[in-house]
C-alpha cells in the first residue's frame, strides 16, 4: 500500500489552481490507476484539486485505488484551512476551494481505512467516527506549515491514533512552494502512538509494516472505544 501527500498534481499558489486542477476521472487518476495495476498495489493517492462542474471553486480531494486501477474510495476536504496567523502564514483555502461534507470509510483487503486531508486532523470527532464505522488506518495527507508543523504535527497524529487506537498514515509535503514553507516530517504511527517511521527533512520514502491484529490486540487490553458513554455527551452545545 503507497500514500502520497495533499496537492500531489500541484502545490503553489492560489492564483495557478484552477489551471491545474482536473475532473475525476481525468489524466491524473488515469496515471495513478496505470500505476496501481502495474505493480499491483493499493494507492492512496494524496490529493488534487477537482473541478466541480457549473461552481468557480474546487474540492480538495482525496482517492484511493484498488490494485486494479478502480477507484474504491473518494474524500472531498471537508474542513477548509482558513486561518490568519499574527508573525505566521495567512491563507484562506474557501477563497478556491468548495467543503465536502461527507465522511469515508472504505474497505480493503486488509481492513477498512478511514479518509481524510491536512487541517481535518484538528478535528477529531471526525476520527472518532471513521474508527467506530470500522477504520483500523487514517490516511491524513497533508501540506502542513512550518509555523504550526513544528509545535502541532506529530502531537495531534499521535493524539489520532492512540484515542482511536487506529494506524495514522500521514504523508505530507515539504520545502517551500506556496507563500509558506511546508514542514514535511511525514508519520506511520500505530495504535499504541508510537512513531514507526518519520522522514528526514528532506525529499524521501519512509515505510512500516502494518499489523492490523495489533489495532484488535490494543482495542482489548485498553477498550477505550467500547467504554463510551454516549448517553451522556451532550452535543447540543
């Protein structure tokens, strides 16, 4: 299984987006769907800007691939990293992009996986659910800055992964590209939140084997999940 980062088609400016961003199915995912077929792999294919037909905007999204090259699973960003940082980066994503609202969970041969993109991961209801319809990995491609990376990245990614006792995937862009400079440090982190590889500060692959009957061996020696007490949360706050 191969995961790739967040604007893997294009990362610049807000300004070279639209010229470069595609319908799904397009080019790219005929690329990446030659690709996953040859060498008989899952792909995770980060993600792309797609044109949304009859809307200015883009989705943000995100698409994993069977080892035949068909697409099994599709993820439209629903949270849009509008952010005005005082001494940091400003950006507001909403400015070119269009927010999904629904939430993946997609099956393979190995266990069902969990989407999401980037700033999604400061959300974490919306990890919760993937890991209680049944997700044992969380793809969170990403283009994280510097600014919040260094502080932020691995400590919510470990965060992820041990209350939902779940593997975090997190492939992620690094050097300077866009009007920021994006932190890299791309994670495998497994159940129990230990980091099982991290990327040096620089361009490369890193890689770990995946056990998934270890996600169901933490699950039973620290039931988290099934000691919710969902009776009492009050979400009408």
């Amino acid at each position: 299984m191969v995961a790739m980062p967040e604007n893997i088609h294009y990362c610049g400016g807000a300004d070279g987006a639209r010229n470069n961003a595609e319908k799904i199915p397009g080019p790219m995912l005929d690329f990446f769907a030659k690709k996953a077929f040859k060498h008989k792999l899952w792909l995770h294919c980060g993600s792309i800007g797609e044109i949304i037909p009859g809307d200015r905007k883009l989705y943000n999204t995100s698409f994993l691939l069977n080892p035949q090259g068909d697409i099994v699973g599709r993820y439209e960003k629903i949270h849009l990293y509008d952010v005005d940082i005082k001494d940091g980066p400003s950006t507001k994503e909403s400015d070119t992009k269009k927010a999904g609202n629904s939430i993946v969970v997609c099956d393979t041969e190995f266990c069902r996986v969990g989407l999401s993109i980037c700033y999604d991961m400061r959300f974490p209801e919306l990890y919760r659910i993937m890991a209680l319809r049944g997700a044992k990995i969380m793809f969170i491609p990403a283009n994280y800055t510097m600014f919040t990376g260094k502080d932020h990245w691995e400590v919510i990614l470990r965060a992820r992964a041990i209350e939902n006792q779940c593997y975090v995937v997190a492939p992620a862009q690094i050097g300077r590209k866009m009007a920021f400079e994006s932190y890299g440090r791309s994670m495998i982190i497994n159940p129990w939140g230990t980091v099982l590889a991290t990327a040096e500060d620089r361009e490369c692959v890193i890689y770990s084997e995946i056990d998934i009957d270890y996600v169901e061996q933490v699950r039973r020696q620290l039931p988290s999940l099934s000691n919710r007490r969902p009776s009492a949360y009050d979400w009408t706050i």
